[in-house]
C-alpha cells in the first residue's frame, strides 16, 4: 500500500512512548549496581547479576517481533504488545526498589528487561509500518529526540529527588534501599505508562486486507528463530560486519563495564563509603547524575557528528570517538573529586554517541539490498555476545588479579574501548558519502 505522509505531530505522538521505555532502561543502567550492592552484594558478582539484561534481548525481541507480524486485534498488531510490555515493566519499576534480598532484584531484573525489550521492539517496527521511506529518518529523529531525553532525566532521577525536593538520601533502615532511589522508580513507572499510554492511544495503524490478514495467521510461528538461516548467513558475512563487529565487540565490553562498575568505584574511590552509609546514599545519587550526563553529551554531540563526518567519514570519526570515550574511562582513578568524574563522562558521552550511529553508517552501504533487515539484526549480536563474555568473566578477573577494586573495571573498559578505536582504523575504508549515517535510534539504547 501507498503510505500517506505523516505530520510532524502525528510522528510525535508515535514516538513519545520511547521517553517512557528510556525512563525504565535509564533506572535501571543507573541504579541498579547500587541496589545490589545495597542488598549484600559483593563486587565480584555484580556482572553476574546483569546477565539479564543481554539475553533477555536476543530472546524477547525476535519472539515479540514474530507474534506482532501475525496478529490482528482492535488496537493493531504492534500497540498491544508495547502496552502489554509497559505494564509490566511499570510494575516491576515499582517492585524493584522494595526487595529485600539480591535473588529477588536479580529476578526482577530478569522480568523488567524482558518486558522493556518487549515493549520496545514494537515501536521500531511500528515506524516502519507507519512511515513512507522518505519520512523514516525524520520518525527515528524524533524517537533519538526521546532517547536523550528520557535517559538524561532518568538517570539523574535520584539526584534530583535530593537536591531539588528536598528528598531523604538515606534508606529507612539498614540495608534497605535509600527513599531518593525508591521515589525515583515511582516515578519512572509513571512516566512509563503514561508516556506508552499516550502512543497507544493517539496512533493508529494501518489494518491489513483479508488476504493479508489470512497470510499473516497461516504463517508457521519459527521457534527456532530462524537459527538454520542465520547459521548459513553467517558463512557468507560481508567482510565489513566481521571487522565492524570485532569493534563492537570491545566498544560494548567497555561500556558494559561502566554500566556495572562505575557506582561501586564512585562509592569507594570518591565518596569513601561504608555499606548502608550516608555517604553510599549520596554517590548512588552522584552515580546516576553522572550517567544523565554522558546521555546529555550523547545526545548533543549527535547533531556534531551529523555534520563533522560529512568531511572527515565515519571511520575516522569514530576512531576519534572511541579514544576519546576511552581516556574518558581510563581517567577515572586520576579523578581527584566527584566534579572530575564529570570530565570523564564527557568523554564518554562523546564515545556513545558515536557507537550509537558511526558503526551503522560504515555497514549499511556494504550490505546486500534483499538482506539488510536481517544482516542488521545478525550484527546486533555483536552487541550482546561482549556482554554476555564480561558478565561471565569480569567478576572473575577482578576478584582474582584486580582485589576486588571496582575502579579496575573501569580502566579495563577505556583499554578495551582504545582498542576498538584502534581496530577501526583497519576497518577497510569504501567510496561512499556520509550520508548514511543512522540516527542513535535506530538501534538498541543501552542493550
């Protein structure tokens, strides 16, 4: 079918449930070793603990993207599965703050990034139902709009709630999570559902013909996600996605390595905090304005890179990104007091916002024109396998060479994130405009 344009608000109002889903990822990327370590959880095994959050991707999104490509109900094919993934979410929001022991924020965690995923992989693909090919850059704008925003003020949720509202840093009782953190879930899980409640119901979408609607429910489910196909393909990858993706690889491990370790490290090396102390209260807080941070420079630094690679190319461009983002990590020991920290995820944010985009635009123009969708999912696996490798093997590695110092992940992630800008630079370079490049969007934020 011809695809009528869209408005510029009728593209807001489909993408304004993805200032919700931000909300739910920016808590938990913030918060979340901090509410483990609040729990009794020793630093060794946080990574650990997060390997939630990798495989509950790979499983949900194609499982979720398969169902909503077969169905039909009053409210579409794509909306019942995001509010569906929404409420969910949103209760998990509220719980996560009030468990008392980490089996129970390490299950938590396992259902609050299923159904984030769940909730999320619709809105991609409800752009590309919605939108004619000339409108796809402008849906994915304004949902990168949503993603900077929801994941600054999310992440500095907690810091807000101490230093604007006057909000006790302290928990109720010892070992319990501080009252700051547990408002700020509260309030994420407001944010979530009513952001999502606002595109459910201000879009539309478009109903198939019976004979689509036929096609579409004879379909065999795939269980197997199609791994036979995947397999093949990957004998034949382009060259381009195996250098790309060795990049991905260790720009992803290092960033997964922040995402675990920088509050612990901030609690110890900054604050000097003792378990269930004020001082630990104030640098969860200090952590996630951190975090708001690093998603504020990604977000503006985005608009520089639109322009910038125009003469220089994404290869070089993110080479420089990466070594920025990695002194940026590595620097973190020599931070003398909390301001500093905040020099170190200016680097970062540079970094992320350039592996949010720069790796896309070096791949897309090598791809086969009749496989790209499913070449672009396959890549988004060297996103997950380096978090999957660091959650089962950082832990270990600290605990065994490092003493447990959780600031040691830290220079481990900007060494790891220096070699990737190093390996971009072996990516072989190609003829093509800069033009290609994908707004931050476009894939996962985060995971």
């Amino acid at each position: 079918m011809q695809k009528p344009h869209l408005s510029f608000w009728q593209i807001w109002n489909m993408s304004f449930g993805f200032l919700g889903i931000q909300f739910g990822w920016g808590l938990q990327l913030a918060n979340m070793s901090s509410i483990y370590t609040y729990l009794g959880a020793d630093s060794d095994k946080l990574a650990f603990l997060w390997l939630a959050a990798p495989i509950t991707g790979v499983i949900i999104q194609p499982l979720v993207g398969q169902s909503s490509d077969r169905m039909w109900t009053r409210l579409g094919r794509r909306r019942p599965f995001i509010l569906a993934g929404a409420v969910i979410a949103s209760l998990a929001l509220i719980l996560m703050p009030n468990c008392s022991a980490v089996w129970m924020a390490a299950g938590l965690l396992w259902v609050l990034d299923g159904t984030i995923n769940a909730s999320m992989q619709p809105f991609r693909a409800l752009v590309a139902d919605k939108l004619p090919d000339e409108q796809s850059s402008q849906g994915f704008a304004v949902q990168s709009l949503f993603i900077g925003l929801g994941g600054t003020v999310a992440s500095a949720l907690p810091w807000m709630m101490i230093n604007w509202f006057g909000v006790s840093a302290n928990g109720t009782a010892k070992g319990q999570i501080p009252e700051s953190v547990r408002l700020s879930f509260y309030v994420g899980a407001v944010a979530f559902m009513v952001a999502v409640l606002w595109t459910v119901f201000r879009t539309s979408e478009y109903p198939p013909s019976e004979t689509e609607l036929a096609v579409m429910r004879a379909r065999k489910f795939d269980w197997t996600l199609g791994l036979g196909d995947i397999f093949m393909l990957t004998l034949n990858l382009p060259r381009r996605m195996w250098e790309l993706g060795l990049v991905q690889f260790f720009s992803w491990l290092a960033m997964f390595a922040m995402w675990v370790y920088f509050s612990p490290a901030v609690a110890k090396d900054i604050f000097h905090a003792a378990p269930n102390s004020a001082e630990m209260d104030a640098s969860g807080a200090w952590s996630g304005f951190c975090f708001a941070v690093y998603n504020a420079v990604c977000f503006v630094f985005s608009f520089v890179l639109l322009s910038a690679t125009k003469y220089i190319g994404p290869r070089v461009m993110h080479a420089i990104c990466l070594a920025i983002g990695g002194l940026g990590l590595a620097a973190f020991p020599l931070a003398g007091d909390k301001y500093q920290l905040l020099f170190c995820m200016t680097g970062v944010g540079v970094a992320w916002a350039s592996i949010l985009s720069m790796p896309y635009a070096m791949l897309a123009p090598v791809l086969p024109r009749d496989k790209v969708g499913v070449l672009m999912g396959m890549f988004n696996l060297f996103i997950v396998f380096p978090q999957v490798v660091a959650s089962s093997i950082l832990g270990f590695f600290l605990k065994h060479f490092f003493h447990s110092e959780p600031a040691s992940a830290l220079v481990i992630g900007g060494a790891s994130m220096g070699l990737a800008a190093l390996l971009t630079l072996l990516v072989v370079s190609y003829k093509k405009s800069a033009e290609a490049v994908l707004p931050a969007a476009a894939v996962v934020s985060g995971h």
